[in-house]
C-alpha cells in the first residue's frame, strides 16, 4: 500500500498490471475507495500500467478539514501524476472521479491522452442537494443517509443479496470529514463551460438504473465534447463496475483499442 506524499497530502494508491506500460489511471466515487475497480482490472489487459488512488478524505489518504474544492481534487490528481512519471494516459473517472477527470484533463493535457466519463456529469446536482446532505451528516453520521445512498448506487436486484453489505461498511467507515469536503467539492463544480475545451477522445458509461446521475444527464455532457461516444449498461446503477465489471472491462479494451491504448 504505497503512500505519495506530494506537496499538500499523502494519497493511498496502488499499480497493478506491466509498470512499463502505456498508464490508464482509475478514480473513484464519492464514498468509495480504490477497491472499487477490483473486480473489473484482472479482466483488462495485462501489458497496461494500471494506477487507481484514494482522493483526499478517502480510503488510506490524508482526510484533511472539509470543505474541499475541485481545484485542489484536480490538482492532486495532478501532483499524483507528475509524481509518478504519468503522461499520455487514459483518465477513467466515476462520478466525482470523472468530475476530477474533466478538470485535469483541460488543465494538463498532457498527462490524459483520453477520458472514460462514467456515471458522471459537468455539475451534478444542486447546491441545496449537497449542503443539505453535509448537514445531515454533521448530524447524524454516514450511516443515517447508507439506506438511500446505497438506493442511488445500485440496482434492486443487488441490493437484495450479501455483496451489498461491504458497500455499506465502505461507505459508513470512512471519515466523515472527508465525505463533507468532498461534497463540498462537487456542491460548487460547475465545468459545462470548459467541455468545450475537452479535445481528448472520450468515452461516456452510464447505468441504466442510475439514480444519481442518470444516462441522460451523463449523455448532456458527453454530447458536449467533440470526439465523444456514449453507452449504457444495463441493469446497472451509479456503480456499474461493481454490477457489471465484464460488461464494463469489455468497454474498457474496445476503447483501449479504438485509441490505439492496447
């Protein structure tokens, strides 16, 4: 478990995969850690330098005081990458992950070669939504909204059986500073108007059962960027890796492929 100290936090990250080969860097959801990808990264090529890591208040990585901004999400993905002698990669964000995606690569162009766009959008969500959510949990913790977001994460048929349960203690064991800064992050990320400037082949993934951002509100923002395709898993909600990682890992590779990644 491998710790960067870059110049403002210490993130957890991992490398699976060839450490010489072409990078493809994973980051995840809003209330989850780099565990997230386990289940899709042994079915994915093995000659790809796979890199996935814990934003700040997350997993293993520093939790520093809420509230957080995109900007300092951006630029630790950045620093993360400059650390680790990055450039040319496949950025794959889910959620706040592809929020963080959209912001490094118009920013640093240079270390994201392409973007996989996946149960994400340019603004997700309200104001309002958000602040209301940060009080309710200074409240009354994590584990008094777990039923409703474990709703918005997965499909009625997962949650009916045991693998749901890790989710819910992922979710309720994390700091809950580190979940009120983060959404604080994404209360005040608006980057419609940079989708313009988003010139990397893009990749959008939605889940058809979605309740967090549905496949319309992620197809509103894929639509927004030149070289962009978008697809929907079905039967799946805001975590289709979870649900569906050979479905998704399948998506993966013909991407890989159509850019020239493989």
């Amino acid at each position: 478990m491998p710790i960067a100290q870059l110049d403002t936090i210490a993130l957890n990250w991992r490398e699976d995969g060839n450490p010489h080969g072409k990078a493809v860097v994973f980051a995840n959801s809003l209330g989850t850690d780099l565990r997230l990808w386990d289940t899709v990264l042994p079915q994915l090529p093995e000659d790809l330098r796979y890199i996935r890591f814990d934003k700040r208040g997350h997993g293993l990585s520093d939790c520093p005081p809420a509230p957080y901004s995109m900007d300092e999400l951006v630029e630790d993905a950045e620093q993360l990458l400059e650390h680790l002698g990055v450039r040319g990669a496949i950025f794959v964000g889910l959620s706040i992950g592809g929020l963080i995606a959209q912001g490094l690569a118009v920013k640093r162009p240079d270390l994201v070669k392409a973007l996989v766009l996946s149960n994400t959008a340019a603004q997700m969500g309200s104001k309002v939504l958000w602040r209301d959510r940060i009080s309710s949990v200074r409240a009354n913790g994590l584990e008094s909204i777990a039923p409703n977001i474990l709703e918005r994460w997965f499909s009625p048929a997962f949650l009916t059986g045991d693998d749901v349960k890790a989710w819910h203690h992922m979710l309720t064991r994390m700091p809950a500073e580190g979940y009120c800064g983060c959404c604080a992050a994404i209360a005040d990320a608006d980057l419609t108007p940079d989708l313009d400037r988003i010139t990397q082949p893009t990749l959008g993934i939605a889940g058809a059962l979605d309740a967090a951002s549905p496949p319309d509100l992620v197809e509103a923002t894929v639509a927004r960027i030149a070289q962009s395709r978008m697809k929907v898993i079905e039967g799946t909600g805001h975590l289709p890796p979870v649900e569906a990682p050979q479905t998704y890992a399948r998506l993966l590779i013909r991407f890989f492929k159509e850019i020239h990644h493989a």
